[in-house]
C-alpha cells in the first residue's frame, strides 16, 4: 500500500514555539510491504524477552486454573458452597487470561507454552493441595498478590515498547486485583 509522503507534515509554528510532531513514515511504508504478516508486531531486540515473560504468564494463569478447579471440587463446610462456586468463576477467569496471553504470543510470532511438564516450573504461582476452606482461601488469596507484582513488574519493563502488550496486562492485572479484594473479604467472613 502506498504511503501518501505529505500526511505527517505539519507547519512551523514559528520561532520559540514547541517542536512539531511528525510519524516516522519510513516505518509506516515499512509496515505496508509486509502485509503477509497480519497485525503489527513490536520487533526489536527485545521481542524474544517478552514473549518468555508472556509464557511464563501463561504458566502462572494455568496453574491458577488448575488450583481453583481443585478447591471448586474439594471445598467443604458450612460457606463451601458459595465460595466453591466463586472459586469456578475465578477459574474461568484465569483461563480466559491464558487464552488473552496465548494469542498475543502467537500475534508477536512466538509460541504459546502449554507443556504440563514445565508449567509449575514457569509459574510464578504454585499450586495448592489444602483441604481446608480458609487455607484454600489464603492460598489462593497468596497467588493473587503474587500476579499482582508480576503483573505490575511485567507493565513497568514494558513500558512504551508495546502499548497493545501493556494494555492487555493492564486489564489482566485489573482483575487480579478484584479477585484479591474479593478473598480478602472472604477471609472476614
């Protein structure tokens, strides 16, 4: 696709006045002739960095499905009823992020990891075995602030390399922070 070369032109405002800002349509035209390749990806020495942190995302919301499932279907007494259910909906949460953070991988040209034999070994959270309501709780209360920091970390080192990348961990980390106030209500109870 052609690059109309006047669009980012824009007109001194004089002297003293704040510098004009202009794209870079080199980059523009760059993007054109590669249209084969879909959506724009950051590219950059440090593409491969982020899509190791993005599957090591991945591991921790896995892992996270995997635990909730497990207190969903082992969780017992009097409150185990409604917070069995709740542990469901955070489990299908935390899928949907996986499924959010797999396809921004494949959108970066790298490759989901999916391997069960690596997943707890790449996750920043771990799995939890408890078969008590509130140790299940603070468990799962534990992994949520673990996501939080990663999430927070993950943000901070990618800056303005790749909104899109940061905006998706932006929303993610958003939800982590509401299942963290919700089990912290929990534990009041």
């Amino acid at each position: 696709m052609p690059v109309n070369p006047d669009s980012s032109r824009t007109k001194s405002a004089g002297p003293g006045a704040a510098p004009a800002m202009a794209l870079d349509m080199a980059a523009i035209a760059e993007a054109g002739r590669h249209a084969e390749q879909g959506a724009v990806s950051p590219g950059g020495p440090w593409r491969d960095s982020l899509i190791k942190l993005l599957n090591d995302a991945l591991a921790t919301e896995l892992v996270c499905v995997l635990r909730y499932k497990r207190h969903h279907f082992t969780a017992t007494g009097l409150a185990s009823a409604k917070i069995a259910e709740e542990f469901m909906v955070h489990a299908g949460e935390e899928s949907a992020h996986a499924d959010r953070l797999a396809r921004r991988i494949v959108q970066l040209g790298g490759e989901p990891d999916f391997s069960p034999e690596s997943l707890t070994r790449r996750s920043h959270a771990v799995y939890d075995a408890a078969i008590d309501l509130k140790a299940m709780i603070r468990a799962n209360l534990s992994a949520e602030r673990v996501a939080i920091e990663s999430y927070g970390q993950m943000v901070n080192l990618i800056g303005d390399k790749d909104p899109t990348t940061r905006r998706l961990l932006e929303d993610i980390l958003a939800d982590e922070q509401g299942h963290a106030e919700e089990l912290k209500d929990w534990l009041g109870r």
